[in-house]
C-alpha cells in the first residue's frame, strides 16, 4: 500500500523523521566522537589474522617438524623467550611475526604451521609457513633441505582447505581478506647460495641473478593475491655486508677489523631498489580491487643500528652474543657455544640473527608501514 502524504502514518514517520534529524543536530557531534572509539583508532580496521612466509627471520619453529640440519631448537635459543624455552626461533626471544600479531591484537605469538597440535582457534588468527634456511630460489631451500616458498604456498592452500572445512567458505574468503601478509625472505639466495656456492655464478651475472629472484617474488606475490590476499608486506634484504659471518668469512682481518663489507651490502641495496620499484608496479596494476602492497625497510633501520649502536642502548654490533666467528670460536650458536651475559646489548644474537630487542626497534620502525597496509592506503 502507497502511502499519501495526507495519511496519518505518513505524518507519524515525517515528524519521527524531523525528530531524529533534529536529535542528530543536537547530539552529533558525541554520536561521531563515540564509534571511532569502538573500533581501535590509531589501528583502523582491524586484522583478521597473519600470515608469515620466508626465511629465518620470520620462522617461528616450522624447521622443528622437518628433517633439516637448520634449526634453533635447542638452547641458548630462546634464552629470553617464555619460559626460555628454545622453539625453533633463530633468536634469544620473539621475532618480528610475533610481534606483529601482538601489535595487531591478534595474538601473542604466532604458531609454526607445522605444528600438530594447532586448534581451529589458532588457524583462524594465522599461523607462520616460514622456513629457516629457505629462499625465493628453489635451490636455496635445497641447500638446507628446508621447506622452499612454493612449498609455503601449498601448504598455505592445503591450510585454506583445512579451514574452509572448519569454519564455512564465506568465513574463510573474509579471514584471508582482511588478513595482514607478510614475506622476509632473499638472504640466504644471495649469502647461502649465488655467493656461498659455484652454482649460480656459473649462468647468472649479479644483475641477472637480482632479476631472477625478483620475478620470484613477483610471483609469489601474484599467487597470494590470487588466493584473496589484499593487505601484504614485503619485506627487503638487511645490510648484508653487515652479518657477523659475513664480516668473519670477508674481512681480511676479522679480530681487529669488523666493519660491514660494503661490497655485500650493496648488493641488498640494489636489490632492495628494484623490489621497491616491482611492488610498487604490482600495487598500481591491482589498487582499483583494494590490494595495498608495501615494501617493508629492513636495511635503512638496522643499518643506522649498526652505525650507532650506542644511542640506541647496544654495545655489540658486529658479533653475535652467542657463538659467533673466529672470536667465540664457532659460527654456530649451540649448547657448547659461549653465550653473553645480557643479550639485549646485542644488536646480533648469533652470526646471522638479530636480537628480539634490535628486532623491536626494527619493527617500530616501520610500524607506520605496516599501518599504512592495514589501513588501506
Ligand atoms: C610461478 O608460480 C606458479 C604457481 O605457483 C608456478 O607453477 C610457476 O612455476 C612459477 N614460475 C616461476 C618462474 O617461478
Ligand atoms: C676494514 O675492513 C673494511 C672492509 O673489509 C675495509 O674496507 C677497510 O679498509 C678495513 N680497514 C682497515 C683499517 O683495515
């Protein structure tokens, strides 16, 4: 039934109408002031989960459930973590994917994908497929035997599978939508591998070899975006030149001198120019459907660690606390190496790792970057 404007109900809802506009004059202002409030400001929208892919930065144990020699789950790993437990994270404490859960209110501390005992409460916040040892090339993840990037997207989709069976397949399209991504991975590629081994450099020129990591990344990037993924962080390489095994293999005087090889540093920087420059031309070709792609600035934070350790608390900045090159005897951190007393003075935990603290400075670095992906701008 149409209602006339001369109707009795019609009236009724015009003045209810006038009354609410008039309501909303008067109270405006506090009804505005009051929603932001629910939903977490300075955070935005929120994340649904995180999920984690790459190389020992971000592993937050997955090596524990394979048969691999890289792992960092015996002590003094972990010697700072809950409990001080050793998880199969290659530092003393938590690494830059837990912290970033915990930023975001996700959780505490972001479970390995392999672990067997993950309930379908833990899969729905995310979990980490990252792999110590592992690289965008599959020969990397060869080296170590370790879980390489293809396989972390198998195992990501067989993950969405176990989900979509849990929770519904509309829940798990909205998880995987509103989740924050994010990759840190390349090191080994360049320090394991195209330097570490003849291989590579027999059919790949530095620039070429940059070029083919690259288009890895880009499709690895294309495969998660493929797979719903719309808020994703890449993260560059560090200062390679600057890793204790680095400066103990390449300086030509180790005990005295120990300053970054520059000539390894600059071939992180380069890299890191060209992603930033992929990213941004995958970003441009995807931002009408809502896809914010960042890069994440690992090398420009640590390395003005390094330069000035002291202003930022550290006293150690090119050793690693445990049992790091010729000085402590053994480029491996285990049970028979020396470890410091107080690892946060270490801005590296072992020869390659940094410390949870030089992590958190890292991370609250670029938190606006992060921020920026989570936002959508
Ligand atoms: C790109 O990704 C697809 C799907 O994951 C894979 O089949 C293909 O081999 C990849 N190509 C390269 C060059 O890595
Ligand atoms: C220390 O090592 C760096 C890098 O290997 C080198 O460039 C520099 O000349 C060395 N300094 C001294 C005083 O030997």
């Amino acid at each position: 039934m149409a209602l006339s404007k001369e109707h009795p109900l019609a009236l009724l809802l015009n003045r209810v109408i006038v009354l609410y506009i008039a309501l909303a004059l008067v109270f405006g202002g506090g009804v505005c002031a009051w929603i932001p409030t629910m939903q977490r400001p300075s955070k935005g929208r929120s994340v649904s989960a995180v999920f984690v892919f790459g190389d020992s930065t971000v592993d937050t144990g997955n090596n524990d459930y394979i048969n691999t020699p890289s792992k960092g789950n015996v002590p003094p790993y972990g010697k700072d973590f809950v409990n001080h437990t050793p998880t199969g994270r290659f530092s003393n404490g938590r690494l830059i994917s837990d912290l970033i859960a915990a930023h975001y209110g996700v959780k505490e501390l972001l479970p390995p994908y392999l672990d067997p005992a993950l309930s379908t409460k833990d899969l729905i916040t995310g979990v980490c497929f990252a792999s110590a040892g592992s690289g965008y090339d599959p020969l990397t993840a060869r080296i170590r035997n370790v879980i390489s990037v293809e396989k972390q997207l198998q195992y990501f989709k067989a993950y969405r599978r176990r989900l979509e069976m849990a929770v519904g397949k509309d829940r798990t399209r909205n998880i995987i939508n509103e989740a924050l991504f994010v990759i840190s991975c390349g090191t080994n590629d360049f320090i394991n591998n195209y330097y570490g081994l003849p291989f590579r450099r027999q059919s790949f020129t530095p620039q070429m070899y940059r070029r083919f990591i690259l288009n890895h990344v880009k499709n690895f990037t294309q495969t998660l975006l493929n797979q719903g993924a719309r808020r994703i962080a890449v993260a560059g390489l560090p200062p390679i030149g600057c890793l204790p095994v680095v400066i103990d293999l390449n300086s030509g005087n180790p005990f005295q001198n120990r300053s970054c090889i520059e000539k390894f540093s600059s071939v992180a920087w380069n890299y890191n120019k060209m992603l930033q420059k992929e990213l941004g031309k995958m970003e441009k070709s995807t931002k009408s459907v809502g896809v914010v792609i960042n890069y994440i600035d690992i090398y420009n934070p640590l390395t003005q660690i390094i330069k000035a350790p002291t202003s930022f608390g550290f006293e150690d900045a090119n050793s690693g606390c445990c049992g790091t090159g010729i000085v402590k005897v053994s480029f491996s951190c285990n049970m028979n190496s020396y470890v410091c007393p107080d690892a946060s003075k270490y801005v590296f935990w072992d020869a390659v790792h940094p410390t949870e603290r030089a992590y958190s400075i890292v991370f609250d670095a670029e938190l606006p970057n992060f921020d920026a992906i989570v936002k959508g701008m």
